[in-house]
C-alpha cells in the first residue's frame, strides 16, 4: 500500500478552506514527475496550476473537473503499475473513510498579528515553529502579507516565516513618512526589533527587495542571506504607468488591464484579485499611502533608491530571481550584477516570480536556508 | 477578512464613526431600548437591531431614544446638524416620511441654498424600505425616486455589507443631508468586511461583473439579483456588465453611459413603482446620450404600478425576479447586430 501516493487539494494562503478543479493537465495512465503542474484551481482568490508533490503513474482521478473540495482532500492517486485496482480501490476508500470533511472545512483561518513599534502598528503573518534565523517575506508596492500564498507555508516548514505588511498597506499603519525606500527600511528594522528577530533570511519582492537590501546596508549584520525577487533599486526603469494606474483605476476592467501588466498569463489575475486592489484603496489612509510612495520612492517617474553599486558592501549571501517577462521592473537590471550574486531568470514568468513559478522560488530560497 | 452581516457592518460603521467624531450623535424609535420604559437598556438596539450596544458605550446623551413622533424627531436632527453636530437618525420605516416631508425637502436640504453656503447640514437619515418581508403595502415601498428628486440632498442605496459599512462612514462624513436606504431583507446576508475604517465615495458606480453582451444597471437589493442572473447568463455563453450606481443622487452617469455604449443592450433593474422611478431616469439618460451606440430598446425591470400586497403569494409575484432579469437579457441579445 505505501507505493500508493495521494494527491490531494492544496492549501494556498492561510484564507483558503477548499478548491475548485477547474483543468486536469494529466489523465489516468499518464506518468507524471514531481513538480510537474498536473491540474488547474481555482479558490476564492486565485487560479493556478498545481505542481504534482508526486512521481508516478496516475491511477485514478478521484475529483473531476469542476469538483469542489476542502483542502486536503483527495483529488487523485499514484501507483506503479504493480499495484492492482483492487488496491487502489481499498486505498481511495479508506482515504474518503478516514477524512473529515467538517474539520477540514473550518480548519481555515489563522489570524495575522499585530506588533506595536516605533513607526506604528505592523501586521504579519506568522507560521512555523523550527529552530534558527527566521525568514522575513516582504511585498511590493500594493501588496501585503497575503500575497505569499505559495511560498510562506512552505519555507515554514523549515523555519519560521514571517510575511509583513510594510506602512501603508494591508493591516499596518497608514503613515510612510516622506515615503522612501530607506524610511521603509527603517520601519522594517523597528519591526525586526519589536518582535525580537535579530539575524533574518530576508526576501523581498519588488520594492520590498529595495527595502531589505537597505536594511542590511543601513545595519549590516541583520541579514543571513538576501533572496531578491524581481527587485527595486538595481536600475532607473520604472513602469510607471503601472504605479499610475493601480492608484488611479477604479473600475474593474480598466483595473484589471493594470494588474495584468503584473503577470506573463493574465488569466491568472481574477475578479477577486481585482476587488481585493479596489477594497485596499478604499482603506482610510491607503490612497494617501501610496501618493506618498509614488512621490517618494518613485518621484520623477524612476526609482529614487538604487544600490547596485553598494551591492559588494553585503556580506551576506544575495541571490537575484527575475522573470523574463517582467514588465514592471525589467529584467535587464539583472544582467550586469556583481560576481557572487547568484541569479535565476525564469522564462515565461513576469513580475510575479514567486507566485508564477512558485516552486522554483521556494526551492531558490530554501538553498540559502538549509 | 471578517465576514459579517450587513446590521453588524452598520453598527462597527456607526460606532467607529462615534469613536473618532463625539459630534456624532444618533436618535430615533427605540434604537437604545425604550427610554423611559420599564425592562432592560439597550434591549433591542432599535427595532432592526443595528444599534445595539451603542448606547451602552456612547452613553443617553449621545444615544437618544425618541418619542413616537417622526416630524419632531427628524425635525430635531436637522436643527442639530446645522448647529453643528452630526446626527444619524433612524426612521424606522421610509413609508412613514410623509409627515417630515417639509423637515426634509423644504428645511434640511435647503438650509445650504438659502444661506448662500454659510450653513451645512450633515444629517443622515438611516432607513428601511423594499418589498419581501410580508409587512404590506404601508411598510413595503421604495420610495427613493421622491428624495433622488430633491436637489440638496445625496441618496445611498447600499446592495450589500461590505458596500453599507463604507457608504454609510462616507454619508456621516458628507456636509449635506444624505438619505440612508436599507432594505430590509438584506440585514442578515453576510460577507467579507473589513475590521478597519474605509469609505466609499459617492456618485461612483460599482462595476461587479464586466461583459460583452449586455448592460443591466440595478440598484440596492436589486444588484444582488442582478448579479445572480449575470452569472447564469455567463454559464451560457452571455457574458453581461452589471453596474451599481451606489448612490442615486449624485448619480454616476459617466460609468452608466460608457457601460451602456459599450454593450449597446440595456436592462434597468428598479424595485419601485415603473412611473418616475430610477428605471425611468435612467433610461431616458441612455436615450439622450448614447442612442446611437445602442442595439436593441432599454428593458425596464421593476414592480409594478401597484401597492405592495400582503398576500404572501401575490407580494412574491410583484417583487422583480432573476429570472425577469435573465429572460429579459436573452430577448435583447437576440436583437441587433
């Protein structure tokens, strides 16, 4: 029976209670490999491709398309072809046996916390309990602490994982001060400190990469190992008009036509990403926010903050991920790097690494970890 | 995010609103329980229960529980708002407004006018309207044609109770009377609220589902059924733009008209009675407009020209259907080119 391997519904972000299969990308019979994306869901957020946790031959289809189902559930299994029907018949009713719908149903929820520091409230969202430097996750402009969903449970189960709100977003305190990189920095490190997280593997995305690298150059030492993800502050170039229209657009279409400026495929920006922008803006103090970043961080229409001529002053190990296909920050500012800055470039993949080709980010950000 | 009902967004938006601002003061029926009453206060938090536990924390004076007597206590808000608090006051039923009228039309939204702009009025009036509660025709109306009428006072239609929290933290935020519907079958529907304080301007439409097929333009309750139909219709093949304008007055007539020269079929979607209702006006700022972008006549969805009867059975049929909704986007879309 062990050669039986399940596949079953993932859990993508703290929020998410069940999913919908919308494709499978592989039949019964066909082989699969581990990380090979097998099927497409869909959850109240999001649409994504799943990466199969497997190798072997799909046996059985136990969900079809357009099936909706708790998180952990059984979706398909794997076997060899030695293992007879009759087994995987004995196996996939144990599993619908065994499993707790109800439970799994309400075993959704965990709550973000909150840290009282110098700059204001901070929101964050903790998970994992092992030993060592813990990870910091660090958004961009318009994002929070949700947007790790294919990343954060992951690397917990190696270290803690902590993902932030910066000032200005999700959760925290609305003031930015004058708005620039290195006040962000600053409030990052006053977070750092109310939570007690002395030495961290930071890893930021966009101009939450600008952000950690500040704060390893403004108090070296903090950072373990930098993981930059398609980040600010290696070159001039800015889309601006991204940056425009994610503040000015209300109207969902015209929304939607700015967010997918995010993506390679913008089939996986959906109408709950859309509202969920609109929903952040309408926040008391939002608007204000992100006037003060584009007036700070990004004035003039380029980026105000840049250290890639700092870069050999880190110790730490950095390590540089971008998409080819970015069009918000180009991956060009990753071509004349330093010796000793490792650097993946992924193909088809735009400004949303971590969440287009969640696995190989992970992976990336676990070789500095383990 | 929190999930709660559109009652628990109101009262998180009033108290909020009472925390930040001790201008802020609300009145109405019962709203603290009964003043001068035998039995416990606060015992219902109004008779739609939205204010429950804000006398309790605000304390009588900022909590008043008013006589039986709308022209009065209406009256009374208005005056306290141009002396510069900032009352919100819940009129139980709108069926009863007839007799503030003149408190209404002729004082609070004129006092701005009158005095050449040296006085304002921020003055929400909160109250219940809409057929499907088996209260009859005296407790069952929607009477927001009358006020969207009035020049000098703003009127909010919130469909759902993400929309109610930040409509009504931006109404107590407005300088001019604003008028509050809340129909009164959607108190108990539920969704994703935020803990924290937002707004929702006015006179900016809410665009829920973009399609390609046809416009339905629907307001209050009637978004909910609206956006239902549109999602049937997707599962079709129609793929359909639904539109909240949130507000009546101002109205968004830029979203309304660009949504309905895009599709070029129209579908107006209005609770009230079909003369002189939002169906109407909206129409006929279709026609003027953008008559050439448009492919087929404007359907008007809406209850008929009669009272709301109490008969369960008949009251069922004059309440606008989804599926009123979705027949009446097929006959469109099977005309034009």
């Amino acid at each position: 029976m062990s050669e039986i391997r399940p596949i079953v519904m993932p859990k993508w972000g703290l929020a998410m209670a069940e999913g919908k299969v919308l494709e499978w990308q592989a039949g019964v019979g066909d082989v699969v490999s581990e990380g090979q994306e097998i099927l497409d869901i869909e959850t109240s957020k999001i649409v994504n491709s799943h990466e199969s946790p497997v190798s072997g031959k799909i046996r059985r289809i136990v969900v079809d398309e357009g099936g909706t189902v708790p998180v952990g559930a059984l979706l398909g299994v794997c076997a060899p072809e030695t293992v007879s029907d009759a087994e995987i018949e004995d196996y996939v009713a144990e599993f619908l046996e065994n499993f707790d719908w109800e439970a799994a149903s309400e075993d959704s929820v965990a709550e973000p916390e909150f840290a009282d520091t110098p700059v204001g409230r901070i929101r964050y969202l903790r998970q994992g309990n092992g030993e060592g430097a813990p990870i910091i996750l660090v958004h961009g402009f318009g994002g929070d602490c949700m947007g790790w969903s294919f990343n954060q449970s992951e690397l917990a189960e190696f270290r803690p994982a902590y993902a932030i709100d910066l000032p200005g977003h999700g959760g925290s305190e609305k003031n930015v001060g004058d708005g620039t990189v290195s006040y962000l920095a600053r409030s990052l490190s006053a977070f750092l400190d109310a939570v007690g997280i002395r030495r961290a593997h930071l890893v930021g995305h966009s101009l939450g990469g600008a952000v950690s690298a500040a704060l390893e150059l403004e108090s070296p030492g903090t950072a373990e190992s930098i993981s930059l993800i398609a980040p600010a502050g290696l070159g001039e170039d800015i889309n601006i008009d991204f940056i425009d229209g994610f503040i000015s657009q209300r109207r969902m279409r015209k929304l939607r036509a700015v967010l997918e400026m995010l993506v390679a495929d913008s089939s996986l920006i959906t109408d709950t990403m859309v509202e969920d922008v609109n929903k952040f803006k309408r926040l008391e103090g939002s608007a204000e926010a992100l006037a003060a970043l584009r007036n700070g961080a990004f004035s003039e229409c380029r980026q105000q903050f840049r250290f890639e001529e700092r870069l050999g002053a880190i110790s730490a190990p950095v390590q540089v991920i971008w998409g080819r296909q970015d069009r918000i920050l180009p991956v060009a500012h990753a071509e004349s790097l330093p010796d000793g800055i490792r650097r993946l470039v992924l193909e088809d993949v735009g400004h949303m690494p971590h969440m287009e080709s969640a696995g190989e980010v992970n992976d990336a950000i676990l070789s500095f970890v383990r | 995010m929190p999930t709660k009902s559109f009652r628990d967004a109101l009262n998180e938006g009033l108290r909020q609103e009472m925390e930040r601002d001790d201008r802020v003061i609300i009145m109405g029926e019962d709203i603290a329980g009964g003043m001068g009453a035998p039995g416990e206060d606060d015992a219902w938090g109004g008779p739609l229960g939205v204010t429950k536990g804000l006398m309790p924390q605000f304390g009588r004076e900022r909590v008043l529980d008013t006589p039986i007597s709308e022209s009065a206590f209406i009256g009374c808000a208005a005056g306290a708002a141009v002396t510069g608090l900032r009352p919100v006051a819940e009129l139980m039923f709108v069926d009863f407004m007839g007799v503030c009228f003149d408190q209404i039309f002729n004082q609070a939204a004129k006092f701005r006018y009158m005095f050449g702009g040296k006085a304002t009025t921020p003055l929400v009036i909160r109250t219940m309207y809409g057929a499907g509660f088996r209260a009859a025709s005296q407790h069952s109306q929607c009477l927001y044609p009358l006020f969207t009428h009035i020049p000098g006072l703003k009127v909010v239609l919130p469909s759902n109770p993400y929309e109610a929290k930040g409509l009504l933290i931006q109404a107590i935020r407005d300088d001019d009377p604003v008028m509050f519907f809340e129909h009164k079958v959607l108190y108990d529907d539920e969704a994703d609220v935020p803990d924290e304080i937002y707004t929702i301007p006015f006179g900016e439409a809410n665009v829920t589902r973009e399609g390609d097929d046809a416009t339905v333009i629907a307001f209050g309750r009637m978004v909910n059924l609206a956006n239902e139909a549109a999602d049937k219709l997707g599962a079709a093949g129609i793929t359909v733009t639904v539109v909240d304008p949130r507000t009546t007055s101002p109205l968004d007539k830029e979203t309304i008209l660009e949504t309905a020269s895009e599709t070029g079929r129209v579908v107006v979607v209005d609770e009230a009675h079909p003369r002189c209702n939002l169906a109407t006006d909206i129409s006929a700022l279709i026609c003027e407009n953008c008559f050439d972008d448009m492919k087929a006549p404007i359907k008007q969805i809406t209850g008929p020209h009669a009272p709301v009867p109490f008969s369960p059975s008949l009251e069922d049929l004059y309440i606008p259907k989804v599926e009123a909704i979705e027949a009446a986007v097929r006959e469109l879309v099977g005309k034009g080119h």
